[in-house]
C-alpha cells in the first residue's frame, strides 16, 4: 500500500463536502501536506465524529472568478506574463515569469494563508500591507502581520476584533510582492477566494461476521485470517509512515476473539525464527479446529481422485473455495486465473497444490509480497523470493509450488495476526499526552442490533412494514451488558476504556443512548441516513440535539453531513481547533 495506496483511500473522502483546493483536516491537530500552519500541527488524536486537525490539501483552483489565482490552461507558464508590455521583462531570467496566487485558505478563521507558486522575496511578502482581504458585503479584515513559511507560503495574521465571518466570501489581493528574482506577482493571477477548512473524520470499521461453530469447534471460514493479511496489519501500518494522519480504527470484538482462537491454537506448533511449523503436531491437535483451509495447506495435496468431496468443496466447487478470490485481485496473478478457468475435471495434484498457495499468496497485501516486512514483535514477513512483480504489478512465482511453501505461508499468516493487535498499540493515540494516532475503538460484544435486544418494536420508527414479533422482545439489561462486556475487553487489550464505538451495523435508537453512557463511551457514530429514520426532535434530518432519556444532561449534536455522533458531556463546536477546546 503505502504513499500511494494512503493517497487512494484519503481522495474519495476529501471530496465530500470540500471545494477543490480546500485544506481538510484529518484528526485532531493532524498536518500533513505543504500548506499546514505552524501551530496546527500540534500532536493529536485520532478524529471521533467531527474532530480533526490540519491536513492543508494546497491543490486545486485559486479561487471563482475573473482574475483569481491559478496556472494558465495546461499549466503553461513561460514567456511574458499576461498584460505585459513589449520589451518589458529584459534581463529577466530565462523562465521570464512573474509570481502568482495559487491559492488562499484560512485554516481556523483567524488567519490566512497565501500560497504562492514559487518561493517570494521576505521583505516584500512580510509586508501586511500588500494583502487586502475584503468581503462580498464589502466588509475589510485587517491583516496586522505576514509571516513568510517554506519559501511559498504567507501567513497573515488577522485583527482579533475582526475575525472571518463564516457567512461571508472573501477575497484577498496581492499586491508589490516579488518573487527572489525581483518580479513582481502577476496582476492577472494576485488574488484568491478564502477557501473554509473542511474537517474531516476518518474511521475504518474492521470486522468480520463470527464464524465460530461451536458444535464444531471450528470457524467455517478463513476471512478473519485473510484480512488481517490484507488488511488489518498494513492499514494501521501505512498511517504510522504519516506521522501527521489520525484515523479512528474500531476494532471488533468478535473480529478480536477469533484472532485469538487462532494465535492461541497455532502458537506452539509455530518456530517464528526458523519460519517452520509442526504440522503433524498441529494437525494431531487441532485438525478441524482452526479453518479448514489451514488443514488444506498443512496436508499433502490429494490427487482429484484421492479428494474428499469436503476437500474438491474446499478447492473449487464451494462458495468459498481457492478459486473465489476476486477478480481484481485475481488478475494480478495471471497464474491462478489461469488455473481457476481451466476446467476443473482436469486439475492434476499440482494444479491444486498451486491453488491452495495461490489462495494465500493473494491474500497478503502487496507489501509482504515484495518485502521485507518488520513487524511489531521484530519478526519479518518477505515473499520476495516466492513471487515476482514486473512494472505492471503482476506477481509470478518464481519456482513452482511446493508443499513447503504451502506450510510456510501459514506462518507468514500466524506472523502477521499475531502483530495486529500490536500495531494498533503502537500508533495508540493518547489522550492525555496527546501523542499517537490512532484512536482504537470498539463495539458492542458481539455485534448485535443493539435497539432489537432492547424493544424490537423500536424497528417500526424506520421500518413500520417489516414483521416483527408479537409479543415484543425486550431485554434492557443485555443490551448494556453487550456494552460493559465489550468496554472490559478493550481495556484488557488497550490498557484504557475506549472513547467511543461503533454500534453493530450503525444502529442507533435513542433508548440504548444510556448503556454507552452508563459505560463511559463518550461518542459513538452511525450513518447519517440511519439517524434520520431514528426519529428524534424536529423534522426528519434536520435536528441539532438528541438527549439521553437517561442522562437528560447528556446529548448529541450532529457532525458533519455523512455522519452524526453521540457524544457527553455535549459536543463542543466542530470548528474549533483542538488547542482551544
């Protein structure tokens, strides 16, 4: 994953709500990206609903309007600045270009920032009087100080008694400053719209559904195994190279627990350091009590003869056999997309040993396939030497599988689980010393639908049509319990009560508001389409406080327009930055 992979999970986000070229903030006193100011970069928490801090996004257009910041079509820059006079710019060097405005945002409402698209003279830019900053209904906000930053970037300091009004659109115009070369900033391109900071929270909800069978003693599927491959591991880790990104991860405690089946039943048959497992001990214990396709990978590949009808399930005719892995995943290996449409009543033992490998190799983010990989406990993670990517990103064996590879790849897997916890404790955001970056979360025990243990008559408020029992179920005191049980098991895990939750599925209802209260969760987060069907004070969409029946001194304010947030004491404003809450 990493820079670019991070870049691919922030942009979709950072469109939602924000105008191009809007600086967005990500978690409480976060800055990344060259247009964060000094004093926004504080270290801060990860972001629960609504909080964040600085990213400074410096992209996009200048501002609306003739006249207004921003490169020419195509980003042609050379020759005479436009407007110039013959035979003026002689001697000037050979670019010949003036200074221009990119953009102009205002991070907190106090200040501004100018961005300029190459370095500027200090003297010139430090001068307050070449910014005038004035208001569609022709209001003027003194600027009493510039500061020049990396060379590009000008921070203007506002009149206390003159902050911005949200309410208004300003436009600030350059004027006398002059770039290292002398020339001074393009008329045609000297002023910007005010861009508005965008607060952005991310949250990441890792969960899967609980596939322990209890009458088996068994989980029926390896998803849980293969996400944290893919998933859990790398995308704590690739925040952590951004040290001024914080996320909000939840964390699952059905997710938790069948990690732990795993690493609890695995752990003494696994040498980490010499990267072997016992299998024959493994499976004399535990055969059919992890996954089924751990037992697949640990025992020799039967012919299609030789296969149990369990096993040609498990290999290709199954929901979830070797050969469901996604397309898109899939066609970075052209290998196993080859065995999967080749017709089955053919495969040989060594098209079915190739699958099984395939369906683990697949499964690892891309970072362990092109290695090495430290990881928290100081073990490595490196397939390099079993796959080979060209500049297309297809990945090639580089030997044919062997039934080795087969039992190295679960420990490579055992490997991997067994840091996911310990990444999150790593990157843990600190409240109090306001360090770290990520807030760790979680949600109630097992996941439930936690409205339905308390009244299920509380789903006709969203759904009247749908059938439900009669008479009612309702049990308050599970419902809390689902709460308690889950805030102890994060705490045994984390060292600290979590701040907030996920409810199972984002479901709210204003009669379970007091088991997160009562259990010292200070928010939690839900859709805000669900919020709106919930009911509550107001018209539907439109309210700006939900009390606790419980804890009537408690309530929720909503947080942004694809999210809404529970939170007590009551949420304080959302604009504010975190050094002033």
């Amino acid at each position: 994953m990493r820079a670019s992979a991070l870049a691919l999970m922030l942009t979709p986000m950072f469109g939602l709500g924000c105008d191009e070229g809007s600086p967005v903030r990500v978690g409480p006193g976060a800055s990344t990206g060259e247009a964060a100011l000094e004093g926004e970069g504080e270290p801060g928490g990860a972001a629960g609903p609504g909080d964040g801090g600085a990213v400074g996004e410096e992209g996009g257009e200048a501002g609306e309007g003739e006249g207004e910041g921003g490169n020419p079509p195509g980003g042609a820059q050379g020759g005479p600045p436009p407007g110039a006079t013959e035979g003026e710019g002689e001697g000037e060097p050979p670019d010949g270009t003036r200074p221009r405005v990119l953009n102009v945002f205002s991070p907190d409402g106090v200040s501004v920032t100018v961005h300029f698209d190459e370095p500027v003279d200090p003297t010139t830019a430090e001068a307050p009087a070449a910014y005038a900053i004035t208001g569609e209904d022709r209001s003027v906000l003194p600027v009493v100080a510039a500061r020049l930053e990396r060379a590009e970037f000008v921070v203007l300091t506002l009149d206390p008694a003159a902050p911005i009004d949200p309410a208004v659109r300003y436009t600030c115009r350059v004027s006398g400053v002059e770039d290292l070369a002398g020339h001074v900033v393009d008329p045609a391109a000297a002023q910007g719209v005010v861009r508005r900071t965008q607060y952005l929270a991310l949250m990441w909800h890792q969960h899967q559904p609980f596939y322990y069978d209890p009458a088996r003693d068994e989980m029926s599927g390896p998803w849980v195994r293969k996400h944290a491959t893919k998933d859990y591991w790398d995308m704590a880790a690739v925040v952590g190279e951004f040290p001024g990104v914080h996320v909000t991860i939840n964390l699952t405690p059905v997710l938790l627990m069948q990690l732990a089946l795993y690493l609890e039943r695995m752990a003494e048959f696994v040498d980490v350091e010499a990267g072997v497992i016992d299998a024959e001990g493994f499976l004399a214990r535990w055969e059919g009590r992890t996954d089924p396709w751990i037992d697949l990978l640990l025992k020799p590949t039967p012919s299609l003869e030789e296969a149990s009808e369990e096993e040609i399930d498990r290999y290709f005719k199954g929901a979830w056999a070797t050969v469901s892995t996604a397309d898109a995943i899939m066609a970075r290996f052209p290998e196993y997309e080859a065995l999967r449409d080749k017709n089955r009543s053919t495969y040989t033992r060594e098209d079915l040993l190739h699958l099984k490998v395939f369906f683990e190799l697949a499964w690892f983010d891309p970072d362990f396939l092109d290695g090495p990989v430290v990881l928290e406990d100081g073990s490595t993670v490196d397939l390099s030497d079993v796959v080979v990517r060209d500049a297309a990103g297809i990945y090639r064996l580089v030997e044919p599988a062997t039934e080795a590879l087969a039992r190295r790849l679960v420990v490579d897997n055992y490997k991997v689980m067994a840091n996911v916890v310990d990444v999150h404790r790593r990157l843990l955001w600190d409240p109090v010393g306001r360090t770290g970056q990520v807030e760790v979360t979680t949600t109630p025990f097992y996941h439930p639908i936690l409205p339905l243990i308390d009244d299920t008559d509380s789903a006709r408020q969203a759904q009247p049509l749908d059938p439900l029992p009669s008479p009612p179920y309702g049990h308050a005191g599970d419902a809390y319990a689902q709460v308690a049980k889950a805030v102890r098991y994060h705490t045994d895990l984390f060292g600290a009560p979590p701040r907030g939750m996920w409810p199972g599925e984002g479901s709210v209802a204003e009669s379970v508001v007091s088991a997160f209260v009562d259990a010292g969760v200070r928010w939690i987060a839900t859709d805000q389409k669900v919020m709106e069907r919930s009911g509550g004070p107001g018209s539907v969409g439109s309210p700006t406080r939900w009390t606790s029946t419980a804890s009537p001194e408690r309530g929720a304010t909503r947080t942004t327009s694809s999210s809404w947030c529970f939170e007590t004491p009551p949420c304080r404003t959302r604009w504010a930055s975190p050094s002033r809450r």
